[in-house]
C-alpha cells in the first residue's frame, strides 16, 4: 500500500480527530503542514478547490472530510474499529451530531474575545484579522450561535457527554468508536488551544478523565514530509489506490462521465470540479487534472456535501 500522507497543521481540531485515529490504530503516516488559511495553492493543486483541514492522500487518491478518512483508516487497519457491530449506525449518528452540533456550540464559546485573544497572544494584529476574514468568508451564509447561547449549550453538552461515561471508560463501552474520536477534537481545542476558556470543562471531571484516555491514545508514527514531495508523489503515482465500490447509486440524475462540481452544503463553500467518475452509497469520486498533481482522484464523502452538474456554455 501507499504511504498515508496527512495534509493537517498542529491546532486543527479535525486533525487532531484524525491524528488521534492513526493512533488508535497504530498507523505510520507522513506529515505535510498546511497553511491555516487562504492562499493555499499546493493544497489545491491536490483538492482543486476544497480547502477545508484536514485531508487524506494515498498516492494519487485525496479523501477529503474526516468522516470520510475514518472509513479509510478503516478499511486498511480494520482492528481496532472505530464501528463496533453492536451500535454501529448509533456510533456514526453520535459522530456526526458531534462533529456539527457540538463542534459549532463548543467553538463559538472557545472563540469569544477572551479566547481569541489567548489564541492570537503574541502574533501581530495583523494575524487575528486575517484569520477572522478567513474564517469569515468560510462561514457566509451560515447561522452562528451568539456566546451567551453558546456557552449554555455547551454546558449541557459536557453534561451529556458526561452522562453517557457513566461507569465505562468510553461513550460507547469499554473501547473508543468514532463517536469519542469525534466528540474530542472541539473539547480539545478548548483544552489545549485555548486554555484560558478551558475551565468550562471543570464541572464534569469524568469528561476530563475521558479526555486523557482518548490522549493517551497517541498519533502513530509520524514522518514530516513536504507539500512538494506529496504533489510529487501523486503526480508519480501508477494508477488509483483507492478501494473503490463499483455500485453505482445515481440520485441526482448526473451520469458518470460527467463535468460536475462538489462543494460542503455549509462551511467552506469553495467547490472542486471534475469528472465524476464514481458514486457510491457513501462517496462521490471526482477524476481531475493539475499541472503540478497530474490525475487526481478526489473522493468526497455523500453526507455534508452536494453535486452539480457543470452546465456547458
């Protein structure tokens, strides 16, 4: 198999969902650091336009989304899962609940100015109002919890998930799923990234040991590794590397062979265009080709994001 090259940066909080993951199922990967935001040209001439943190590239094959990594992750280290067979389908609901819900409660308290200004202590002015422009233009169009509202569903939320540790180590049993894996990452942030907001987590020290748990899990063994080389190795690379499902499940009446584009249904926005080459019951498969990259395969996961079809001029 080809080796599993990260695109991330150290306080992406998705990342650190994914680099917990490599972890968990003790994987050797490589470690390529992205910008945080905009320009971000060796990032797209991988993507073709998403921009969103993290992505996953084997070969010449991008998996964009962490949900969609997870199922990755998944099926070349199978043991330990991330999807027990006795909850499943409960596990991937809780994560996406987590990963939506709880992340957007928890970053809109995490980001109120007090912690804004802890993330930005010591960079120039400069720094926070790039990044807010950024993530501004990320997030147009979508509803953003005030803080007073936030911090309130926040509380409940640890309370829950507290409720939910309640004499086993983990939510889902005695072992870590993906719905732990997702439910971290925005605690985290909290936590590590800015610990000046960190005490809202005080009120529920089960959270707190379960936190250091999912810690202890590691990030596997990890080689840095350049945006060059990834661009290079993809532009290498001999023909796909991805487990591809054949099935293909036509819902929008776009067949395959057809200019389409893909693009998150709300935060980051930015759509990548290509041939659609695959449709699966859980992923979309664009064939696209970069000067620096070669063909590329870029894989989207079906929840989270929508297709169109290009429409000729």
């Amino acid at each position: 198999m080809s080796d599993l090259i990260l695109h991330h940066y150290a306080t992406s909080p998705f990342s650190e969902k994914v680099r917990l993951v490599l972890g968990y199922k003790q994987l050797a990967w490589k470690s390529v650091i992205v910008p945080a935001i905009m320009p971000k040209p060796d990032v797209q001439a991988l993507t073709g336009g998403y921009r969103k943190t993290p992505f996953l590239q084997i070969g010449s094959d991008v998996y964009c989304d962490s949900a969609l990594i997870c199922d990755v992750l998944e099926h070349i280290q199978p043991t330990p899962t991330l999807y027990p067979e006795s909850h499943k389908g409960l596990a991937r609901v809780l994560a996406q609940w987590a990963d939506t819900t709880l992340f957007w409660a928890a970053m809109a308290y995490n980001l109120q100015p007090k912690g804004a200004a802890a993330m930005f202590d010591g960079a120039p002015p400069e720094a926070a109002k790039a990044f807010g422009a950024d993530r501004a233009a990320m997030s147009a169009g979508m509803t953003r919890l005030r803080p007073g509202d936030a911090t309130a569903a926040y509380k409940s939320y640890l309370r829950r998930i507290a409720n939910m540790l309640d004499g086993q180590d983990f939510l889902m049993g005695n072992s870590p799923c993906v719905a732990d894996f997702a439910t971290y990452h925005p605690l985290w942030f909290s936590r590590h990234r800015v610990p000046v907001m960190a005490g809202i987590l005080d009120a529920t020290p089960a959270v707190l040991h379960w936190m250091d748990r999912m810690t202890a899990l590691g990030h596997g063994t990890v080689e840095k590794y350049s945006a060059t080389e990834a661009i290079a190795t993809c532009a290498g690379s001999t023909g796909a590397t991805a487990q591809n499902d054949e099935t293909f499940q036509d819902e929008h009446g776009i067949p395959l062979g057809s200019q389409v584009t893909i693009s998150a249904e709300t935060f980051g926005p930015e759509a990548t265009e290509g041939k659609l080459v695959a449709a699966t019951r859980t992923r979309y498969t664009l064939k696209r080709v970069d000067p620096r990259a070669g063909t590329v395969l870029v894989h989207f996961p079906r929840i989270g994001y929508v297709l169109k079809a290009v429409q000729s001029a």
